[in-house]
C-alpha cells in the first residue's frame, strides 16, 4: 500500500488511528501494538517522516485530516475481520461521497479470501485442497521497501503515543516481555534470514520440539503487527526450496495454514465466535471454572501444560505443538468451552491473530473446519515424553521442578500478579485432574454428543 501511495508522487501523511476495535485488544497485544507504533515512528522520522497518532472514530478522524490539510484521499491496507470489513466499507463509501479517493490494498495476506473458490464456486473447508489451489497459482511478488517519500509542508497535530497509554494493563511488559519481542521491519527481516541460513533445512524434522529454540521461525509477531509481508516470507522460502533446504515446503505449508484461516474467517466469520460445525453450540462445555483458572495461572500440575502456559505469560508466544496440547487439555480434560482459552491466549499473545487464534482453537476442540477429530486428545505426558524427552522445556519453564531454577523459569514469578501468590521454592501442584479421568469424562461426553 505505502509502494502504491509513494507512486502518486503526492506529499503523504501516514496516519495510524486508535479506534474502538484496537481499544479492546487483550493487554499483550495492546502493549506490543504500542512497540510497534513507537518503533515505526522512529522509523518515518529518519525518512524526515512522521506518523500522525489520533483516537477515536476513523471516519471523523479522516475527515477532520482531509479539512485541515487538503489531502486528495486516504489510502489504507486491508483488515480482514467482520468489524474492519464493516467499518472501512463504511468508511470508503463515505470518503468517495465527497468525491475523495478512497482505496484499500492488499498486502497481509498471500492472497484474497475470495480470490480462490473450490470447483464448485464455494469455499474450502479442508486445508489440503486449499493449499493444492492456492499454491498451484502462486503469489504477486513483494514489493520492495519503500526509502523516500515525499512530505507535507505542513504537519497536521498529532497524539503523543505515550499519552494513550497501551501498556497499562501490561504490567510485566517492560521487565519481563520485551526481551522476548523482535520489534519493527528490520529485526523482522533479519528474523526471516537467520530462520532461512540456519533452521528452514531442519524445520520438518525440529518444529514440533518446543525444547528446540530456533527451530521455528518466530515471524506470527512481525506478521501480526504488519513488519514483514507474508509474501517476503513465501518468497524466501521459494528461494530455499529451489536451492534444495528440506523444509522449505513444510515451511510454506505453514505460512499457508495462515491464509486458511483468513479464507475461513472471510466466508465464515462466525468461526470467531461460535462453533463452526453444526449442532456444537449446544456441547456440554463447561464455562469459566476453577480448573480453567490453574490452567491460566500455569497450575494444572500437568507439568508440560504448565510450561506452556508460563511461556506465554512471560514471552507473549508459545509453540505451535504446546498450543495445541494445552488447547486440548482445556477443552478435553478439563471440558472447557473452547472460548475460554480463546480468551486468554487472545489476553497474553504478542502474536496474537484473531483468524489464527479461532481456528487453532476450533480444531483441537473438534467443532472447527478439518478439525481433529474427537477422539484425538492429546495426552499431555505422552506428548512431553515424545517431543520433550529430555525436559528441556520442561525445566526451562517450571521454577518447582528444578534444582537450579534459570531465568526464565523464575522471570514467571516475577511476572505473575501478586495476588496470585506463586513462589518459585512452593511445592509443585499435583494434577488437578488425572489424565485418564479427564480422557474418559471427555470422550464420554464427546459420544453423548455424537450419538444426539
Ligand atoms: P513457523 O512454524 O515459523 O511458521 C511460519 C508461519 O506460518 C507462522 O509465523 C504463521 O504465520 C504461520 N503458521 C504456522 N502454523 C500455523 C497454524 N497452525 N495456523 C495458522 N498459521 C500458522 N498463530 C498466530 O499467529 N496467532 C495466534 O493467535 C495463534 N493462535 C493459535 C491458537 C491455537 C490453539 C493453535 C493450535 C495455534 C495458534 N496459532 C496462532 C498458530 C501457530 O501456533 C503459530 O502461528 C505458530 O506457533 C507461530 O510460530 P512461528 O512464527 O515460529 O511459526
């Protein structure tokens, strides 16, 4: 969009407006929101740029914007959930009203939602055949950053970024987050080589080892926060597998699974807030209860559980095949709605993805498109003892277990809220719930619904 704007050869003036969708984000995205705006900022500065901060409704902001400065149009990139669809709808139409330009363009995703379709003029609800057809296409090139541009005479009055305040309900950002976040384009791109010389060869075989740092890329928070485009990512990977690196396919398969979620968000936006397949809004989920609030606090007593948990608390991220284990868990042995969790990791991510999160969550608990099926629930401890054999992670996250608590493990506990009462040297908790019982509760309530 900014390569598009650049084309006009006109002064540009790069705005970011705080509306009531981004007031509402979960503290971790909110807090790494407010990196990347200050970041970016910095950024336009040394281009002789600047980014105009206002709050508020976007379409008053805009108009207010085109008044005082004479602006011919606005130009925005694309967002892809129903609000943002709603609203920039509204907004463009209002804009072209008054006889502005008012253009919106592609650029978060590989490709459209609506740009594939299955031979039958519908969308795709299983990942194979999406990924058959979309990559079958291929995608439009990246386009190169963008390194002058030309500027207003004068500058229309800006928020100061501080005043907003996106931290504040983020209170272990600062100390124990942000050294685990990779701020801005330029750590985006050098994220992207250092995956591409040292990991993309063993992606296939490492990714599923959350004990195995490195062995994923890390790009879901560049990705969330706009720093790099997925098709800088695609691009790059292409690269590899044509220079023969062994996981450069499983890699973009990945990428791919991205704008799966995206393709199943556009056509069926009820994905984010109720359970996709028929007849699942009435499952026998339990909503929030005691045990969901150990599984948040880190405190199943399942120690790989607990792990993930804390990783996310202090990082902002957890691993693809943790997510996936500690998904199950709650919705599975502890028979929690699936909303719950979305919740909480919508709460804690710094990558957080709305159309990724709902999906995710979606297909562990069974209700979701091309989802596990039911009778899959990860057993935690046979999933520690497969991909964390030499509790690695394990020891890395959970301060009770080790004799020698690292860093990181003990970072958890300054993190945590104090009234939470966590202390590193406390006994570690037994089960809340034993593996088998909670299987067994689970499957039997999983046939109940089968069999209605
Ligand atoms: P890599 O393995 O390096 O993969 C490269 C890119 O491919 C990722 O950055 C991501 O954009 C995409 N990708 C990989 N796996 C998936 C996947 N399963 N679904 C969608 N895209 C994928 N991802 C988010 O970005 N934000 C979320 O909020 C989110 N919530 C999830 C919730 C649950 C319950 C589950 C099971 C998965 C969720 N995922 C989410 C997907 C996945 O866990 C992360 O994308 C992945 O762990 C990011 O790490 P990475 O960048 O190192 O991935």
């Amino acid at each position: 969009m900014l390569a598009q704007a650049v084309a006009t050869g006109r002064p540009l003036i790069p705005v970011f407006v705080l509306d009531a969708q981004a007031e509402v984000l979960g503290a971790a995205a909110k807090w790494r929101l407010g990196l990347a705006l200050a970041h970016f900022s910095q950024v336009l500065a040394r281009l002789g740029q600047r980014l105009i901060l206002r709050r508020g409704d976007p379409l008053a902001i805009l108009q207010d914007l085109v008044a005082e400065t004479g602006a011919a149009g606005v130009m925005w990139q694309r967002m892809y959930d129903p609000q943002a669809v709603a609203r920039d709808t509204a907004v463009k139409a209002a804009l072209k009203a008054k006889g502005l330009v008012a253009e919106s363009f592609p650029g978060a995703l590989l490709i459209e939602p609506w740009e594939v379709a299955t031979g039958q003029g519908g969308f795709y609800k299983v990942y194979s055949p999406f990924w058959r057809a979309v990559s079958a296409r291929g995608f439009a090139a990246p386009v190169p950053s963008v390194t002058s541009m030309c500027t207003p005479d004068v500058w229309p009055a800006s928020d100061n970024l501080a005043d907003w305040q996106l931290g504040a309900a983020m209170r272990r950002g600062a100390a124990v987050c942000l050294p685990h976040q990779r701020v801005g384009e330029a750590k985006a791109l050098a994220r992207l080589d250092e995956f591409i010389e040292e990991s993309v060869e063993r992606y296939r075989a490492a990714r599923d080892f959350p004990g195995q740092i490195g062995a994923t890329s890390g790009l879901s928070e560049n990705l969330a926060w706009g720093e790099i485009g997925p098709r800088t990512i695609w691009a790059a990977g292409q690269r590899a597998l044509h220079e023969g690196a062994a996981g450069a396919e499983h890699f973009c398969k990945e990428l791919v699974w991205r704008e799966f979620a995206y393709h199943l968000m556009h056509h069926s936006p009820q994905i984010l807030t109720q359970s996709w397949r028929d007849g699942w809004e009435g499952f026998a989920w339990r909503g929030d209860n005691p045990d969901a609030e150990a599984w948040r606090r880190g405190m199943t007593g399942e120690p790989f559980v607990d792990a993930a948990m804390r990783e996310m608390y202090v990082t902002g991220r957890m691993h693809n095949r943790a997510r996936m284990v500690v998904a199950s868990y709650l919705t599975k042995h502890l028979l929690t709605d699936w909303r719950v969790g979305q919740a909480w990791f919508a709460e804690c991510l710094t990558d957080w993805d709305e159309a990724a999160n709902a999906m995710g969550w979606q297909w562990v608990a069974g209700s979701g498109p091309d989802a596990a099926p039911y009778f899959r629930v990860f057993n935690p401890a046979g999933q520690a003892e497969k991909f964390d054999s030499d509790a690695a992670y394990r020891r890395r996250w959970l301060a009770e277990i080790s004799p020698k608590p690292g860093p990181d493990a003990l970072s958890y506990f300054a993190a945590v809220p104090e009234r939470w009462q966590l202390r590193p040297r406390a006994a570690y908790p037994a089960p809340i719930v034993t593996l088998a019982e909670g299987r067994a509760r689970a499957l039997a309530a999983y046939a109940a619904r089968d069999g209605a």
